[in-house]
C-alpha cells in the first residue's frame, strides 16, 4: 500500500492546527503509520530541503522548519501522495483550491502550513529519513475494507 510522509510545519503547531489537519487526512479515509512530535535539527532540515539549497528562499525555509516543533507523520492508503497533495493544495495558498487545507488556513507561501512528499519515491526516502524502520506501526484498521478496496 502506498505510503507518503506529512509535517504540520511550525506554523500549523504554533496555530493549533495539528488535529484539524490529521482529522482531514483521517476523514478521507488515509491511515495513520506513524507520528511524532519533535524539534527538528538543521542538520535534518537541510537534508529534507536538499533539493532547494541554493534558491533564494532556502535560508529562510531551513530559519521557518526549525523555528518550532513540527508533527512528522506518515500516511497510507491507495494513491496516498496524489491524495494528501491535493488535501493540502497548491503550494501557494492564493493558487490553492478552496476547500484545501492550504486555501482554508494560508495565505503565504512561507507559511502554508504542511508538507507532503511529491511523489512516491521521494515519500519512501523521507519515510527513511524521518523515522527508524521501527517507528512505522504495521495494524489492521477495521474500517480498511470498508476504504480501501476496490472491487
Ligand atoms: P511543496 O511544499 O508544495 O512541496 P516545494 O517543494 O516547491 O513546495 O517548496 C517547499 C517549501 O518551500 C514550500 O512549502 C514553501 C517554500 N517555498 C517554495 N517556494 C517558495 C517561494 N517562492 N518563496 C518562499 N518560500 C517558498
Ligand atoms: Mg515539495
């Protein structure tokens, strides 16, 4: 089953916007695998936003994730990447279609709340990075063939 890696960023905690976030993945139907509260190092930041270094509002992002605690979690279900992406919205809240969590609670895009890995390669090697092998808890939701199957 596809899994994809989520953060309430510090302006989601700071806000008191943990549940309202999780309660939107919850209510579609994702499953929770993992979740943990916690400052967030430079180092890991860094290695998170690798792929921006160099741009003109990296220094800025690496100051904005590790300003505050965040909440990492990690997601599952059918397509679990497409899906949390389009939760969260476009990564500029005035592009982000109303009823997203972006469009709903963001109005900048230095301060738009979450993160959701862009694809399903990317969301296992965040998985990897945010959390050890035995921080992903394996558990039958009774609610799973009531979601997830297909027919
Ligand atoms: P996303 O978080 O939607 O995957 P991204 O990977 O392109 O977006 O960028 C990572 C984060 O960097 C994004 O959530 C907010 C910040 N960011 C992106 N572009 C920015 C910009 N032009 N100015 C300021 N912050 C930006
Ligand atoms: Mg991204």
């Amino acid at each position: 089953m596809e899994r994809t890696f989520v953060l309430v960023k510090p302006d989601g905690v700071q806000r008191g916007l943990i549940g309202e976030i999780i309660a939107r993945l919850e209510g579609r139907g994702l499953k929770l695998v993992a979740a943990k509260f916690m400052a967030v190092s430079k180092e890991l930041a860094e290695r998170h936003y690798a792929i921006h270094k160099g741009k003109s509002f990296y220094d800025g992002l690496i100051r904005y994730i590790t300003s505050a605690p965040v909440m990492a979690m990690v997601w599952e279900g059918p397509n679990a990447v497409a899906l949390v992406r389009q939760t969260m919205g476009a990564t500029r809240p005035h592009e982000a279609a109303p009823g997203t969590i972006r469009h709903d609670f963001a109005l900048t895009v230095g301060r738009n709340l979450t993160h959701a890995s862009d694809s399903v390669e990317n969301g296992i090697k965040e998985i990897e990075l945010w959390f050890s092998p035995g921080e992903l808890v394996a558990w039958v939701r009774a609610s799973d063939e009531w979601i997830f199957e297909d027919n």
